[in-house]
C-alpha cells in the first residue's frame, strides 16, 4: 500500500476517534457536557454514572464501532499490515483522548482498546477476562483488576509471536495507564 494512502488512512482514523461517544450521548440525552460532571472524564463509565445505564450502553457502542470500522475497513478493503492495523489503533485511541474538536479533552481510552484487540486480535481477550476475574477474587477493585488485566493483551500477542501488535498495544496500554494514574482509583 502506498505511504500517503496509510498515512490519510491512520489520519481519518484519528478524526474518527475524535467522536467522543459519552460527550455526544450526554448532549444528545440531557444537553449537558459529560466533562463538567462526576469525574469529568469523557468516557463511558462517568457517562453510565451520569446519565445511567443506558448512556453506559451506548457510549461502549459508540466508542466501539468507531474503532472496529476502520480496522476492519483496513483489513477487507486494504489488506493492511499489522503495522497499519496498529497505527489505526493507535490514531482511534489518541482521537479518543485527545479529540480536537473537544479541546483535546476526551476519555481514556479503555473502550477503544478492548474494541481495538477485539477486531485485530480477539483471541488476547480470554487471556484479559481470566486476569481480571482472578484479579477481582483477590482484589476487590475493578479498576485496578481492570488495569491489570488489560496487560494481558500485549503479553498474549507477544506470545503468540505477534511482535509489531504487541509493541503498538504496550504503547496503547502504557497510555491508558498513565491516564487513569492521574484520575481516580476507586
């Protein structure tokens, strides 16, 4: 595939992340900004602790499809390398958190990581649920079994001798981390 062509690809992949789907729930429900209320991060689970389940339902929804479809939009239509692949990954997850139009103010980008190993590799999401069924028996905090459990998916792509994806969702993870270091750890 041609450089420009990957590069406009990993680019819309950017503004795609960009639609932020618990602050577009959030006006779109209750014409309120989903970062001025409870932890003031744009994400689904402060949308699902504002607004209710619902709201929780359709962000998960919203942020997942903006993330599948152009993964596999690459994969079907571009037969894209696993580089490409994780680059879209990686541009929908900093659309995300760092979305333009919102003043560069978004979520965390859990949801789009998940959704991201689900389209390119769904097999490191079994690895992922046992660690964070294990991490909630002996600790009893789902962010942080979450957080532990998420770390699954690199190491199983490592294993599975998938060094490119590997690397690109250690960057990924390391980002999400980083982000929920600074907010709140309950």
């Amino acid at each position: 595939m041609e450089p420009l062509v990957e590069f406009i690809l990993i680019f819309l992949s950017y503004l795609l992340g960009c639609l932020n789907g618990a602050y577009y729930v959030g006006k779109l429900t209750a014409d309120q900004d989903i970062r001025e209320l409870g932890s003031t991060n744009a994400g689904a689970r402060n949308a699902g602790r504002a607004f209710g389940r619902s709201a929780f339902i359709y962000t998960v929804i919203i942020d997942a499809l903006k993330t599948i479809i152009p993964l596999l939009t690459a994969v079907y239509l571009a037969a894209a390398s696993d580089f490409l692949l994780g680059f879209i990954a990686l541009a929908v997850l900093l659309g995300h958190i760092w979305p333009v139009q919102l003043q560069f103010r978004g979520g965390k980008g859990v949801v789009v990581y998940l959704a991201a190993a689900l389209a390119i590799a769904p097999f490191t999401l079994f690895a992922a649920g046992i660690i964070l069924l294990i991490g909630l028996i002996i600790k009893r905090n789902f962010t942080i079994a979450g957080l532990i459990a998420l770390a699954a998916i690199p190491i199983t792509l490592l294993i599975a001798s998938e060094y490119m994806l590997a690397g690109i969702f250690l960057m990924m993870l390391i980002i999400v981390i980083i982000l929920h270091r600074k907010g709140d750890m309950r």
